[in-house]
C-alpha cells in the first residue's frame, strides 16, 4: 500500500525538491507551506510520516509537533524534524518534545530516504497486533529486539511461578517493576477496617498489572494474589522507563497494551457497589465471563472460590452461597465443588437490568 507522507516546508525550493524525491521513491506526498496549514492537513489527511520544517512563520515545527503530539489521532504519527541549524540545543529541544528523527539542511536523497524507510518501518512494527498471551508477549520483545536501546529489556525478561494462593505483591509496598500473566489467574485485593476483603480486579492470561502505582510513583494500593497456580513475568521499573523515554509510538504501544479496558472493568466495579445482592450476584458471574469467557461461548465454566465471588460483589461469603444456590434451583447455573457452569448468560443478563 502506498505511504502518505506529509511535508510542511515554507521554502518553495526545499519543498520541491524534497517532494520530487519523495515521490520518484514511490511515496504520495501532500505539502504544507506553514505550520498552521500542517497541522490541519495532518488532523485530515491522516498521514504515514511528517517531515517537518522547523523555522517558519505563524507557527514554528516546535509548535507543529506540540499541537500534534497532544492529540490521540495525530500522536502517533512519526516525525522527522528538518533544520538549517544543527546546534545541539535545537536538537535536544526536538527530542524531548517527541521528534522522532532530525534532518539537517542540506541533506542528500539518501539521507531523507533512509531516514524515512527506518521511520516507517519501525512504525508498522508498532502497528502489528500481539496476541494476550506468552507468545504474544515474545513476540512484542523480539519486535523490540530490532531496536538496539530497548535489547536489555527483551533479553532480561524473568519469569516466576506462583502457587495457589501465594502473594505476587502486597499493598502498601513500592512497585519495582511491570508484571505480565503468562499462565493462570489472579486477582487484585483490599482489605477494609473491618478486615473484610474487596476484590478490584481480576487478571487473565495476556494482562499487564502493577503498572499504575509504578507511573504514580506510589505504593501498591491493592495486593495481587495467584487464584491457581500461575507463571507471571517481570519486567524491573529501569527497563519499563527505558521503553517509555526512548521512543514515543513504542510508548504508546506499550500503554495501549496495558490499558486492558481498564474505564469498562470500573464501570463494572461501580455497578456491582449499587446493585440489589441478587443483581449483584448475576453481574459478577457475567463480569467473570467478561473477563475469562470466549465470544460466543454459550456455556461458560469457571472454578471460583466462593470467597472470591463475594469478595467481587462485596457481601459475605454465605450470602454468595445463598443466592448461587438459588440461581442453581432457577436452572441458571449448575455447581459441582468450586466449578460453576453459567447455562443462561441471557438470563443472567436481564436480571441485572
């Protein structure tokens, strides 16, 4: 497919010229003579790559890239910064702003066209979709590997392995690093004053945790516990800033990768505070659907501590028995020992409504 490539150059030989190199490359190029024009063409025309003047008028390549960087659509985006000057002070200024490479005036067809072919290639790496799992995660590092300042991330990935039960990190301590779920469940814990447990989240296969009091700079504000005998890597909180600084769509890849829905489950805990016990009860076992169940899956069997299931809905433990017991007489549900085995998601849904 062919790559669009946006260049905002307010001098008419520059633009010309590096336009007609663009395009005997085989690249489409639109042009903007200013940054204000730039930033329009970029919000519109949604390009592959910007190479981008930085002194012109109305609106500077620092303000260009600002204004840009600022917004989901167009964040993303690489960007290559061209300069008649090549004071290191332009060039730092650049960089902690987002630039993703740096041109200086005059320049050769080779020096712009490989500069572009590194950019664009490393962007459609980032582009590619990594399954939630073990390999998926390999497969994200090995794509890390073809860039040299992030190799000692990929190679030191640890793995360890929890039983049942066992602690991954307890609250109130400070993070040292990112976890990833390779095998296995666990689930995220408070305990109230009255020594009552509240589960915030669960995790699957494929889900990063950890991450967020790590970027605040705080302690754990919930414990993380293994539900069954688990395998989770860590990632040291060098590494993880390492990948965040050094480069900007690789960051944005990364946060994509760890939001893991996080406004959707929230909104889930918020439904379950409100709820009758019996609506309660029905949203937490389609959240556990939600959460480890299959599109499609029209009958859906998880093995759940009944402890945990109150823990979810925040109700004692045998009024979760109670009330699954009923839904079993309601043929909603089937129990045989931990295992649970929903017969009517649909059911269950129209009840919570």
């Amino acid at each position: 497919m062919e790559k669009k490539i946006l260049l905002i150059e307010d001098n008419n030989d520059v633009r010309e010229n590096t336009q007609e190199i663009l395009e005997l490359s085989g690249y489409k190029v639109i042009c903007a003579v200013n940054g204000k024009e730039g930033v329009a063409l970029a919000q519109s025309e949604h390009p592959d790559l910007i190479i981008c003047d930085i002194m012109m008028p109305e609106l500077d390549g620092y303000g260009v890239l600002h204004l840009l960087g600022n917004s989901p659509e167009t964040a993303g985006i690489p960007f290559i910064f061209l300069t008649a000057k090549a004071e290191k002070s332009d060039l730092r200024k650049g960089m902690l702003l987002g630039a993703d490479d740096y041109l200086t005036k005059p320049f050769d067809d080779v020096e712009l066209l490989q500069a572009v072919e590194v950019r664009l290639h490393k962007s459609e790496l980032l582009k590619s979709k990594f399954s939630r799992n073990a390999e998926g995660l390999n497969a994200f590092l090995g794509e890390i590997r073809h860039f040299q300042e992030l190799r000692h991330l990929a190679e030191n990935k640890r793995t360890h392995t929890y039983k049942k039960k066992e602690g991954i990190y307890n609250e109130n301590t400070y993070p040292g690093g990112v976890y990833f779920l390779e095998s296995g469940r666990a689930k995220a814990r408070r305990i109230n004053d009255l020594g009552k447990e509240y589960i915030t989240e669960l995790y699957k296969v494929g889900d990063f945790f950890g991450y967020a009091d790590l970027l605040k700079g705080t302690a754990y504000q919930d414990s993380v516990i293994a539900l069954e005998d688990s395998v989770v890597s860590f990632i040291p909180k060098l590494d993880f800033f390492k990948l965040l600084e050094s480069d900007r769509n690789l960051a944005g890849k990364f946060i994509r990768m760890l939001s893991n829905e996080v406004k959707e489950r929230e909104e889930s805990l918020l439904k379950l505070a409100y709820n009758s016990v019996r609506k309660r009860v029905a949203e937490a076992l389609i959240y556990l659907y939600e959460i480890y169940g299959k599109d499609g899956e029209e009958v859906f069997s998880i093995s759940m501590a009944r402890e945990d299931i109150a823990g979810i809905v925040g109700t004692a433990t045998e009024t979760v028995i109670r009330t699954l017991s009923d839904f079993k007489d309601e043929k909603l549900i089937t129990m045989k020992g931990s295992i649970i085995t929903i017969l009517s998601l649909e059911r269950l849904k129209r009840m919570k409504n």
